[in-house]
C-alpha cells in the first residue's frame, strides 16, 4: 500500500513537472494576457482599459509594443467562435489576412464572417498612445523619437517621467538635438511630477533666464491662484498675497467671497424684493404697508422686512451686519501648488525670464526699427536727391516705387528662376524707372522749375494717370512677386528675437545703395556736378557745368532708386497700383526730418522715422492708423524745432 502511494505521487509529481512548462508559456503569451482581459478589450472605454493597458505595458512581452500599436491602429479581431485574438487586415469587404498574435506567423487570407473588429474609441486610443511612448523614446527611428517627445509634450502623465529616465539611462540618443529636447523634457516632467521637493526647485532653477514659451506655460501653472476668505490666515495654506478691501477688491466682492464660501446669505435684489411684495399682497396691503404707500425704496424695505419677521420671505442682510461679517475675515489669493519652496522658486525664475524677456523685445524691436528704417531709406533717398537739388515737389515719386515693383513681377512671368530673376529685375528696375523719370523731367518738369504749386499739381496728376495705367495693364487684384527659397523664413535667435530674411536682404541692399550713392556724389564727375548745382546753380553754370543736363540726371537718377526700392518692397508686400501711395508719405517725412538733398540726413532721417513708428505701434500694436497718425504729429512737432532738418543742406534748397 505504501509502495502504490508512493508511485502515485512520483507520478503527480512527473505530471506536475511536466504541464508546469506548458502552464508558464501559457502565462507568458500575449493571447494568454488579452484573454484574461478579453471582456474590457472587446468593449474598451476609456474608464476600463486603464489596468489592461497597465498589464499590457507591466508584461514585459517583447510583442506588447506591437500589440498596442495595432490596437491602436484598429487592426485587431477577435474570433466569435474560440474567443482567439489575431492581427488582421482588410483585403476587401468579405476577406481577412490573418496574423498570430503571439509570433506573427502569417496564417493565410479567410473569411471575415467569425471575426469581429475591436474598435476603440478616441479616449482609448490616447491612452493607449500614452502607453507606447516609453517603447518609442529608444527605437531605430529618429522620427519615432520625435513623435514620441511630441506625444509627451502635447499630453504628458506621471509615467512618462519614469520612461524618460529609463531611456535616457539606457542609452544617449544619437541625435544631439533630440538628446537635448530629452533632457529638456525631463526637466520639464520633473517640475510637474516628481516626488521631493528638492528635485522640482532644482529643474524649476535650471529654467532660469530660458526664453522658450513651453518653459513659461511649465511655470505659470505653479503660480495659478485661488481667492478665498477665512477667519484667520491659515497656517498649512501657501499665500500668495493678502488682500486688502478699498485696495485689492471691492466691498461687494469681499462679500461675495463670504457667500460663495457659506459664510454669509446673498443680499436680496431689488427685483427679489419686488416679486415678493407681489406675491404676498394682502387686500389693498402688503406685510402692514397700504399699496398707495410702495413708491419709495424705504417704504418696499419696511414691507419686506414685515413679511422677513414673520418667515414669509428670507431675512435681508443689514449693512452693519455686512459690515461686521467683512471686518470679522481675512481674504487671500493662495496658491494651488502646496508647496511653498516651490512656488518661491517659480516667482524667482519667472522673474529673470521677464527681465531677458524684455530685452530680448528691445533687442527684437531695435532689429524692427533697422529693418523698417532700411525700407524707408530706399523709398526715400531718390525723392532726397531730386528734391535737394532741382527743388522739386515730386508727388508721383510713388508710383517709381510702383513701376519698379511691376517690373519685378514681369520678369518673373518670362524668367522663373527666382534668384536669376531678381539679379535681371533689380538693373531693369532702375533702367525703366529712371527712363520714366527723365521722360516726366524733359515733358513736364522742366517747364515748371521755381513754380512749386503748378509742380505739385502736375505731378499729382501725373501720379493718378499712372495708377490708372497700371490698373488698365495688370488689373486691380495684387500680384504674386516671389522672393527666392534663400529668402524664405526668418533668423530666429530665440522664442522673442527674429527678423526675416527678406527683411536683412533689403538692410544689406540698403547699405549698398549708401554706399553707391556715397562714392557716386563723392568720387564722381557727375556726383561734384550734382553738388555743385544743389549749392549754387548760377556759379554752376558759370563754371561749365549744365544745370539742365545735372537736373534731368538727377530726376533720372532718384526716379531709378525708386524702382529698385519697389523691387525690394514688392519682396515683402502686395503689387498693387497702390503700392506707391503706402510709402509716399513717409518718404517726404524722411526727407523733411533728415533734412533735403543729403544722403545722410535721409539716412538719419529713415532711422528717426522707422524706430519712432516701431515703438508707437510696440505701445499700441493693435492700430497702425494711430501709429501713422502719431508719426505725423511728431513731425510736425519737430520741424517747429528744426525747420531744416537733423542735418541742413546749405544752397538753393537751404533757401527754398
């Protein structure tokens, strides 16, 4: 007998031996695990599928990352008829091509009538792509990387700061510029998440002076507030600042603070205490006051409070009652976050971003300034040189800047390399343009020399003929002038300091002309003729020099500048018939500050016009019409000051 029962438990035990494997692979598959959760995967919410996933991600089943994303992907069945669960995908509206779930063994295309698709719903997908983010921060792929830290960024959990540690623990990302957004990250997961304080106040610390916005919107939160009332200050609460009634808050908000947090009964309105009266009259009566009697608010107070004494009506609040319950509370903004250290460290930090913030914005608004003081130079300095030295009032100085900006939009219908085009555009500006201008001198200008009403007048008139003309040529609707891909985007320096690469083209183009000008005025025959002329016409003329030939080269020459500067605005604004008129007035500004006929006063001229306009619109960015109206005032406030402008020219122009 002892011998049977002794084979009998050899042999359990062999048995036991033997299926204990078999038991452990079973626990061990991924089928296994799905199907102990079969009933919430079949029919996942996002209420329920909270402990599958976490049994799904606990596993450590290398299919799990695979499972998720086909979960997610909708591309898991389940079969009807064995409860089975298999990868699958749609080969048409009757087929399947089927997947072991476990080994990915291809098992053939069937039927799809036994299967039924699992279909998780929106709030189930995010968590499941809040799941595969720890197993996409390592993978192969840099761009799975990315996607991954995007994931996080845009909805980010406490798991996440554990998963990002271990991959970065587990191995440096290749990427340097993801290796840093990952430490970036890291820190940022750690103010939110982390359990002691000492490691929030450190990350919160390390942000110190950052310009990023991402950083801002980490720290802000910290410092979120909430207004409350109490009798005394409450030691475990963490306050933000102690409020003052008169000071930080009305009495009647003070008093709604108390009725918010119970303390206190809401007063009763003028029209609660009307509907009432109306509700309780008695006879020709109402709580002892005869109806005829109603016509005061003194009189409906002594009825009310007649119907609040006997329990008809709840009971008014007295002004000295209010009064007392206000002086009897203290009321204060404390913040959300407990933890004081950590509030303390957000201020600190918040406070060195807004001080680079604010220079950064200066440093930003300064390149602005630079950038719109290069624009009006080029717009301006043709209209400087032949008002300095011919004396003329050029109203339709505009539509050169018009007529070079057109010329840039057809060389770029026949020529469609855009940097090929814009290296042809910039010469033939300037060569039509300054045709243009020496045919208006030779037709019209030169008639009307020392008459500067019937110039003005002419000029305007010639000003709306040739918007007219280009309305009749290229229509109304604003034309396409396209800067090259090199001119596309902008520097950024960082989150508050960037400025267009358009915007430096034309700075550098401007600095060109500058220079041009300068050597063309200075070193040139036709440069000493111009500045001669501008300062003595008659001894000029007396010395051999032409006047009439230098005024016709000069119109020529400012009318060329123009077109080449409507090349560079047209870069950066629409080309239109009107394009001219957008900058005509701050043109003659320029001139009339910088002072008429010289380059450098225009050029002192478009800074004093592009830094003041800058900083009008940064105080009152969201009208420009006010800035522009501002602009006027100011020059015409300076020129009480300064007649001649910041740098005077001395002749003819001097005189006139």
């Amino acid at each position: 007998m002892r011998i049977f029962r002794t084979c009998a438990l050899l042999c359990v035990a062999c048995l036991f031996m033997f299926l204990l494997p078999v038991a452990s692979s079973a626990q061990d598959s991924m089928q296994a695990l799905m199907q102990q959760y079969s009933k919430d995967i079949a029919k996942p919410s996002a209420r329920t599928i909270g402990p599958v996933i976490e049994a799904l991600s606990a596993s450590g089943l290398p299919q799990t990352r695979e499972m998720l994303r086909r979960w997610q992907d909708k591309e898991i069945y389940q079969n009807k008829d064995t409860g089975d669960f298999v990868f699958a995908n749609e080969v048409d509206r009757d087929t399947l091509h089927v997947f072991d779930i476990d080994t990915g063994a291809d098992q053939g295309e069937v039927a799809d009538d036994p299967f039924s698709q699992i279909k998780p719903n929106a709030g189930v997908r995010r968590a499941i792509g809040a799941a595969l983010v720890p197993f996409q921060l390592n993978d192969d792929s840099a761009r799975i990387r990315a996607d991954a830290l995007t994931s996080i960024e845009r909805a980010s959990e406490p798991m996440h700061l554990e998963a990002l540690r271990a991959a970065m623990q587990a191995q440096p990302d290749p990427d340097p510029a993801l290796a840093a957004r990952k430490e970036r990250l890291e820190r940022l997961l750690t103010i939110q998440y982390a359990e002691t304080t000492e490691e929030r106040v450190a990350a919160i610390e390390s942000f110190a002076g950052s310009l990023d916005v991402s950083t801002r919107g980490a720290l802000n939160p910290l410092l979120a507030t909430k207004r409350q009332v109490a009798e005394t200050l409450p030691e475990e609460a963490n306050i933000a600042k102690e409020l003052r009634i008169g000071r930080d808050l009305t009495h009647d908000e003070a008093y709604a603070l108390l009725v918010g947090a119970g303390i206190a009964t809401a007063d009763i309105s003028p029209a609660q205490v009307k509907e009432a009266l109306l509700a309780n009259i008695e006879g020709a009566a109402v709580g002892g006051v005869a109806l005829h009697a109603l016509n005061t608010d003194e009189a409906r107070d002594r009825a009310y409070a007649a119907l609040a004494a006997k329990g008809i009506v709840p009971t008014d609040v007295s002004e000295e009652g209010k009064q007392a319950l206000l002086d009897g509370h203290v009321y204060f903004d404390a913040y959300t976050e407990a933890d004081a250290a950590v509030t303390a460290a957000a201020v600190k930090t918040l406070k060195d971003i807004e001080t680079k913030v604010m220079v950064g914005r200066l440093f930003d608004l300064t390149l602005d300034g630079l950038s719109l003081a290069s624009i009006y130079f080029l717009a301006a300095i043709g209209l400087a040189i032949t008002f300095g030295v011919m004396g003329v009032i050029n109203m339709a100085h505009g539509e050169f800047i018009m007529m070079g900006a057109y010329t840039g939009y057809v060389v770029q219908q026949i020529i469609p390399d855009y940097t090929l085009s814009l290296i042809v555009a910039l010469p033939l500006a300037f060569a039509v343009t300054f045709a243009a201008g020496v045919a208006m001198e030779r037709l019209v200008i030169r008639w009307l020399y020392h008459r500067p009403l019937e110039t003005l007048l002419a000029t305007f008139g010639i000003s709306i003929a040739l918007q007219q003309l280009a309305k009749n040529i290229f229509g109304t609707q604003a034309r396409p002038l396209t800067s090259p891909a090199w001119l596309d985007g902008a520097w950024v320096l960082n989150d508050v300091v960037s400025i267009s690469y358009i915007r430096i083209a034309i700075f550098v183009l401007g600095m060109v002309f500058l220079g041009l000008l300068l050597f063309v005025l200075k070193k040139t025959r036709l440069g000493l003729e111009v500045r001669a002329v501008s300062q003595n016409p008659k001894m000029a003329a007396s010395m051999g020099i032409n006047p009439d030939r230098v005024n016709m080269l000069t119109f020529g020459l400012g009318s060329g500048i123009a077109g080449i500067a409507g090349v560079a605005i047209g870069l950066f604004a629409k080309v239109t018939s009107e394009l001219g008129q957008d900058y005509i007035v701050e043109s003659f500004m320029t001139v009339v500050i910088g002072g008429v006929g010289n380059v450098w006063g225009t050029l002192a001229g478009a800074t004093v016009i592009g830094f003041a306009q800058k900083g009008i619109e940064w105080f009152n960015p969201s009208n420009t019409l006010a800035a522009q109206t501002y602009m006027i005032l100011l020059v015409i406030l300076f020129i009480q000051f300064r007649p001649r402008g910041i740098i005077a020219l001395k002749g003819r122009a001097a005189g006139n």
